[in-house]
C-alpha cells in the first residue's frame, strides 16, 4: 500500500515538474481547479437562493392559512384609494375597442373568484359580478 502511494505521488510530480510540459500542465491543472470552485460556488448559491424563496412561500402560505382576518379600512386608507381611483380615472388606461362587451362577457362567464390587475391590488370574491360592472363602466363610456 505504502509503495502503491509513493509511486502516485512520484508519477504525479514527474508529470507536474516535467522540463518541457510541466508548466502548462500545472496552469491547466491550476485553471480547471479555479473552475470547478467557482462552478460549486455559484451552484451554492442558487441552492441556497432557492431554499431562501421556499422558505418565504412556505411563510406566506402558513400566515395565509393562520392569519387574521383583514380589518376594516380605517378613513384615511379609504380616503387614499378613493384618490387614487379617480386618478386612474383620469389617466383613462381602459380599453376603448367597440369588442370590449363581448371580450368582458367571455370573462365573466368564467366566473372567476380572483381579479388582479398588473403592478395593482388584487381582489378576492365575485368576479364576474364585478366584471359585468367594469363592462357596463366601458361600455357606457364608448357612446
């Protein structure tokens, strides 16, 4: 066994230390090294990114299930999501296509239970009654 050890480790600095191709052969092996740290490293990192987003789901889901009931607004919260309401109002970002009854009624007959709006709130409850509101809205506003 001793004998077997000595000669890997004499074959091994033989190969390393070799006049001609030595230097090449230890920048290669000093290269892929380098390689193979930064390679487990970002792995590392990903995993460790990963397990770090499943632990905030994870969170998210249990302060769902076990949380408290949302509290009615207070005045002044009201008073800021009447304002910004009518500020959406005037930035008129709705569709203005004469389709739109038709495409809001395919929508609503999905009766979905959730609405959310992109970079906006979203809102639990009846949707399609919700929906057939914001078409009449649309609707009334292109005659």
């Amino acid at each position: 066994m001793r004998s077997s050890r000595a000669f890997l480790i004499g074959a091994g600095a033989a190969f390393l230390f070799d006049p001609r191709q030595g230097r090449r052969r230890r920048h290669v092996l000093r290269d892929r090294s380098l390689a193979l740290v930064r390679r487990s490293s970002r792995v590392g990192v990903r995993k460790a990114r990963f397990a770090g987003g499943h632990a905030r789901g994870a969170l998210a889901v249990s302060r769902r299930v076990f949380g408290t009931q949302e509290r009615a607004a207070d005045d002044a919260t009201l008073v800021q999501r009447i304002r910004s309401e009518a500020f959406r109002g005037a930035m008129d970002y709705y569709s203005h296509t004469r389709h739109a009854g038709a495409l809001m009624e395919k929508l609503w007959l999905l009766e979905p239970r959730t609405l959310a709006c992109m970079h906006g709130s979203a809102w639990r409850g009846d949707g399609a009654k919700l929906l057939r509101a914001l078409c009449e809205t649309l609707t009334g506003a292109l005659v």
